[in-house]
C-alpha cells in the first residue's frame, strides 16, 4: 500500500520542506497512528515546529511530513494544507479549537430511528459540517425498527432541506446499496454521530466484515454505549476512507460562520431583509423574520437554533462567557415558553 493510495496528492508536497508524506490514521496522548510508502507505523511531533514554529497540529485524515524513523516513532515536521476540516470546542478544556478530522469527501451525519432521533443534533451537526467544505449526508440508522418513516423524513426536511438523506439497517440490508455512490476508491467519508447510533455496524457492513466492535444501548432511554475510544481512519478492501468518531452527544461550535449560513439560509434570507442590521428579531419594527414566522413561512424553532448555535460559536473562545451567555439564553427561552402557556390558557 503507497500513500497515493491514502488519497495523497503530490501537488500538497510545498517544493521548500523536505520530509516523507504520510497521512494520520489516529490520534493518541501525544502519539499518531501513520501511513506512509514505508507501511504502517507510528510518529510524535517535531517539539520546535509545532510548539514554537507555529505549524498546525495534525489531526486524523491529515497529510503530513515526516523524518522516517525505521525502528521507531518518526517525527511529524509539517501539516499540510487541508482541503477540508472539521472541528470543535475542546469539550475537556471549556474552550479553545479541537480538531477532529481533514481531507474527507463527505460528512455522514448518523441519527437512529428511536428514541435518540434529534432533530436540532442534526442541525448542531449540519452547521460544523458545511463549515468543513465537505459534502454534508444524512444518515437514517435502524430502519428496522420502524416501518414508519414519514415523521422522520418530514423533519429532516424543515431542518435541513436538500440534503442527500438515506434511510438504512445494518441490520437487514435496507438502503445500503444506495450509499455505494459514494462508496468510490480514494474517498474518505466522515462519520459523526452519538454513541449507539450505529457508526459501527455501518462500518463493518460496508467493508463486508467485521473490523469494528458494536456495542448495544441502553433500553431505557436508546442511549449508546461508547465503542469507539478514539478517532481513526480505517481502510476498507475497496480502496474507500472511513473517519470514525468517537460517539459526540455534544458539539460545542468553533468558527462556523459559512457553516451558518448554509445550514440556515432560510433564516438568513429573512434576515437581510430587516429594517435595522442591528435586529435581534425581536419586537423591533420592520423586522422581516418575525413577519415571515408570523406568517407561516419560518418556523420559530428553526430561528431560535440558528440564534443558540450563532452565540454559542461568538463565545466559543470563553469559556465564562459562554457560560453564562449560554444560561442567559436558557433563561430568556423559560420565559418565553412561561409566556406563551399563559396566554394560551
């Protein structure tokens, strides 16, 4: 196996650095799982370019340099440029940039026909996902667990319109053989999805063997169990990538500014046609998405997420701020709910 085969394009080697290409296969405590022309093996990182010199730190999916070590850790010298890129805030630290994965084709973004169907999860998702630069996919799981699937399509459709959505069971069979479009030799597929929504069983039936422990869920509230300990890139016999991902229940928003506007243009259309540009859509006079919500046309949840998920990547770099952003969000949305029974009733 060569690295070209890893999707490596010798036109990202910079004519200046010199180095051997591999590309990151996974992520330990301060050790990378590689794959370079010389095999398998494993590399840290070079002290001084990376903590002095201010070069990227690699994450998995990444195409890097390297001094070849033959009988032990290679030193990773260079990131180099992405083409993609996912991330999120560090959920150890309450802030600052963790990256998740670079150089992918196409998010799937994995929610299961059960009691963990979460729309606005899908929305959290779809955000970071058209931030990426990727393809963004939406992956029913467990079809076998249902036989009816409109409910779930139709909110898929309010939250994320024109999307490619395919309903699947790794269980049966149901729907597999519509991804194999985007099962083609050199891509590298992204798999995001909270534990137990089934990223395992999807893997081991698209590589027609079993490569990855499954795990069940919890019957009591169709929570997963976590199968996957860390984020790795896995090779399947027909040449395509798969990313996995440790199970993400919470994706704390970094930089998605694009990713916003994609995932909500139907807020945003409203938006610029407000009155004041300083418009919290609110009560304020000439707002144009208030008008559109009272009139049917955008609905109240889908501002009240875009609004949520805008303050939480404003504040993404604080984390007091966030904090308490995020409850005065909370707050202000009791109330309004408090508001709205009252005059119900």
């Amino acid at each position: 196996m060569k690295i070209n085969d890893f999707g490596f394009n010798p036109d990202l080697n910079p004519k200046n650095k010199g180095g051997i290409p591999a590309r990151i296969t996974a992520v330990h405590k301060g050790r990378f799982g590689i794959v370079s022309d010389f095999g398998e093996g494993y590399a840290s990182l070079k002290s001084k370019e990376y903590y002095f010199n201010g070069e990227d730190f690699p994450t998995v999916g990444d195409f890097v340099l390297i001094d070849y070590v033959e009988n032990g850790d290679s030193r990773i010298t260079a990131t180099l440029k992405r083409k993609t890129y996912f991330s999120r805030r560090d959920p150890d630290k309450g802030r600052g940039e963790q990256a998740i994965a670079a150089n992918f084709d196409y998010v799937f973004i994995m929610q299961s026909l059960n009691n963990d169907f979460n729309p606005k999860r899908i929305e959290r998702y779809l955000t970071a996902a058209r931030q990426s630069g990727a393809e963004p996919v939406i992956i029913l799981t467990k079809a076998d667990l249902t036989d009816d699937y409109l409910p779930y399509i139709l909110e898929i459709s309010r939250v994320a319109e024109g999307v490619e959505t395919y309903i699947v069971s790794a269980k049966t069979g149901i729907g597999i053989a519509k991804l194999s479009k985007y099962m083609q030799k050199g891509n590298t597929l992204v798999f995001l999805g909270s534990s137990g929504v089934g990223k395992s069983s999807l893997v081991n039936t698209l590589a027609g063997e079993e490569i990855m422990d499954v795990n069940g869920i919890r019957e009591d509230d169709s929570m997963g169990r976590h199968t996957t300990t860390h984020r790795e890139l896995i090779m399947l016999k027909n040449g395509v990538m798969i990313i996995d991902t440790p199970g993400m229940r919470e994706l704390g928003m970094w930089d998605v500014t694009e990713g916003l506007s994609d995932a909500f243009a139907d807020v945003e259309k409203f938006i610029d046609k407000c009155k004041f540009r300083d418009c919290k859509h609110e009560n304020e006079p000439g707002c144009a998405v208030r008008e559109a919500i009272e009139n049917g046309e955008l609905a109240p949840s889908r501002l009240e997420s875009y609004k949520k998920l805008k303050t939480e990547a404003k504040f993404s770099d604080d984390g007091y701020e966030y904090k308490k952003q995020k409850q005065q969000w909370e707050k202000a949305l009791r109330i309004s709910d408090k508001k709205k029974r009252k005059e119900r009733f």
